[in-house]
C-alpha cells in the first residue's frame, strides 16, 4: 500500500488512530482484540462477518454516568430508540430504569413487545399519524411532543374519540443551530422540526381549558453530535424563558424536555464532560422546580458498538491503494450519507510501516467507501478488521440494497455472547414479494 496519502476527507489524521484507548468494552490483550471477555476472532469464527457487535458493559456505563451526573435533580432519561432499535438493546435499558423516546408506531410496538409501561415514553416527531397518535394514547404514554398546528388538532380529536385526555407538551423551535452535519442539525427555523415560540404560545394557551390535551411539558431538540456547551445554553435558556412565561399564563408544566444530541469521539472530537453537561443543565432548570426529559441516544451506544469484517481484496490502481472488505454502505450508511469518520483497525494489532489506502465494500457505488487515504497498516486479504462507533445509526439505517443480506448483530456480557438478530438469508430478500 502507498506510503503518500491523496488529498481527501481523512488527510488530516497523520498518525495511528486507536480507539481501544478510549472506548470502554474494548481491549487488547497480548496482540488480539476483545469485546469485554469475548476474542473478536472467535466472534467472527462463530457468526461470519460481516457483524454488529455490541458491549454491554460499555452501554450500561455511559447510562449509569450520565443518570449518576444528574444527582439528585428530577430527571428522566429518555433513550432514543432510533439510534439503536434492537430488542437486545432496548431490554438493557429497560432493566436499567430509562425512558424511552420515540418517533413512530413501530418503535412504540418494540417497546411492547418488551413490556415497557407506556408512562416511560416520550412521542416525539413531525409526522405521527392518526393510528400512530391512536395506538400510543391507548398506551398511554408519558408525553406527546407535538410539532404542528395540525397535529395538536388530530391528537384533541383521537382523544375525544377515545375518551381519554393526551399528555401533551409543545416542541419549541429554539432557533439554535448546532450539530456535527446540516443533516443532523434541527433546531433552527429552517428546519420542519418544533414550532416558533408565538405560535406554539398561542396553542398552549387556546388549549389551556381543554377537555381532551392535558398540558404536561415544553420541549426542544437542537441536533446531534454536539461537542461545546454553548448551544445547550442558550436553547435550554430559552426554553426556561418559555416555561416561566407559560407559568405567568396559568399553565403549570411538570416537564421541560431539552432533547439529546451529545457527541462521541469517533476520531479526534473532544466530546462534553457528562459532569458539566449536566451541572449546566441543572444550573438554568433547577429553579423551575420542574422534572428534566433529556433523550440521549447515540452518546449511549456509539461507542459501544463496532462491525466486524473481513478483507475480501487488495489492490493498487496508478499509486492508490484499495482494501475491499465484505461490509458496504448498506450495512452502514454514515459515511456515504454524512462524510462521517469512523476509524479502521485490524483485530491483530498491526505492526511495520504506516501506510495508507481507501477501505471500500463490495456496492456498486463510488460512494461505498468508509474511509479515504486512511493509514491502516499492511493488509492482506482475509485479514480481520474493526470499524469503530458504530452502534448508533448504525443497523437502525441498513438496508438491502444491491440485494445485500443484512449483517448479524451479536452482543456480549463478559465471557457470554449472544445473537441478538440472526444474519438474513437469501429468502429474507424476497419474503413478502
């Protein structure tokens, strides 16, 4: 492989990226890579690669850190499904007490399938259907965020149907952007999310004397992958601003839901201590004498999740060096739909010279590429590698394309590791056609 990089998105990283050093679950013992007390080489020797593999451990710790931050404010943390949907995964937040947030009737089924009480879910989204809006009021859940005119309207009617009052709060558009992408960014008044503050004010308040919305909270969510305190200031700020003003109003709210988004390191971030995240936070809410929603998801199983995959090819064209492995876009979108960075590695730590090359799948797209000029090491085919900071958004947005089979997900406890979704077969492809 080429010793001299290309100019690309990943030039900058100029030396060895090893992200064992700071995610938590992961090890090496001797020159072998392990998931907790699991060999990733047993894992690929019993399950095949491509494959999801997830840390209980390192999921477990980021909640309890972040649930430990808050002390002994009131607070509720609300894990956002849409990052990770897997049942497995839905059942360890369970067991460790979280809310749930979700943003369709399908994530509102998983939760059922697993027993969740409906009172530890928060509905959040800007297209919730009538039989979405049905299903979940007979749920009855914590909180609807509702994001429209149009959809408060929908919500009073399905409850008069149903003789039942909604727990509602309004998304508030806190025009705050922030985010690691414009796709991801989504507090801003150019974005569909929430509702600008004087309408929303006037729906609370044409609402107050309902008979069927029952207004419980005030809501905002300002994007992803933030890294600085700066923009939760000011939006939560704001929101708190709202909240006192309703207050004057005679609408006495229970929540003050500030969202998610907190950001992981994938390659050089440097995320927000938990500690301060929460200090601040808790500094501008505490006075309000109200319960805290925050709806973290991708802060929580980022880190803990990688693919395992296996080096199909090398090959070099005119000084570019390729590794094909047996992953693609399909398994795993981020770096085709965002730019994203997410670091390689070998499961054998690699050793010689630092040489870089593009790591590509097997798609029928140029854009299939997970990594430009990225210095991997020596390569050979059949070699073992890790694609790190994968658990968020990361199965939740696989598809089948190329009529590609979706990837086993495993996850492991300690010296235990279990399949928590079978790999798909070729009549999964066409099941249903």
């Amino acid at each position: 492989m080429s010793a001299v990089p290309s100019p690309s998105r990943n030039s900058r990283i100029t030396g060895v990226v090893d992200p064992v050093r700071y995610t938590d679950g992961y090890s090496y013992r001797g020159s072998r890579l392990y998931c907790e007390g699991v060999a990733m080489e047993e894992i690929a020797e019993r399950v095949g690669t491509p494959a999801y593999v997830y840390s209980r451990a390192s999921i477990e710790q980021a909640y309890r850190q972040l649930d430990t931050a808050f002390g002994k404010l009131p607070h509720t943390i609300c894990y956002a499904m849409k990052a990770n949907s897997n049942l497995g995964i839905l059942r360890i937040f369970a067991a460790l007490g979280s809310g749930f947030d979700i943003v369709s009737g399908g994530e509102l089924y998983r939760l059922r399938r697993i027993g969740v009480p409906g009172n530890r879910i928060v509905f959040s989204g800007v297209g919730k259907s009538r039989e979405e809006i049905r299903e979940a009021l007979r749920a009855r859940i914590l909180l609807f965020n509702v994001e429209s005119a149009a959809e408060l309207d929908l919500l009073a009617a399905e409850a008069s149907r149903l003789r039942v009052r909604a727990a509602a709060s309004i998304r508030v558009n806190p025009d705050v952007a922030a985010g690691g992408h414009p796709h991801i960014s989504t507090g801003h008044h150019r974005h569909k999310f929430g509702i600008d503050w004087d309408m929303a004010r006037k729906l609370y308040l044409a609402h107050r004397d309902s008979r069927w919305i029952g207004w419980q909270g005030i809501s905002a969510h300002i994007g992803s992958q933030i890294l600085t305190l700066a923009p939760y200031r000011q939006a939560v700020s704001r929101l708190a601003g709202f909240f006192r003003d309703l207050g004057r109003a005679g609408i006495a709210l229970k929540y003050l839901d500030c969202g998610g988004g907190l950001g992981i390191r994938y390659t050089a971030e440097q995320p927000l201590d938990k500690a301060a995240y929460a200090a601040e936070l808790a500094r501008i809410v505490r006075p309000l004498g109200c319960h805290l929603l925050i709806e973290p998801g991708r802060s929580l199983v980022g880190p803990a999740g990688v693919i395992l995959m296996r080096v199909l090819y090398t090959k070099e064209n005119r000084g570019k060096d390729f590794v094909i492995v047996d992953a693609a876009m399909n398994d795993f979108m981020r770096p085709a739909l965002y730019g994203a960075t997410h670091p390689v590695t070998h499961v054998r730590r690699a050793s010689g010279r630092l040489t870089r090359a593009d790591v590509v799948g097997p798609v029928c797209e140029s854009g299939d590429c997970f990594l430009q000029d990225w210095p991997l090491g020596k390569t050979s085919a059949g070699d073992l590698l890790v694609l790190w900071g994968t658990g968020a958004y990361g199965f939740a947005q696989a598809s089948n394309y190329n009529s590609r089979t979706r990837p086993e997900e495993v996850l492991v406890s300690g010296r235990r590791m279990q399949s928590i979704r079978r790999r798909e077969s070729r009549a999964d492809l066409v099941r249903g056609e």
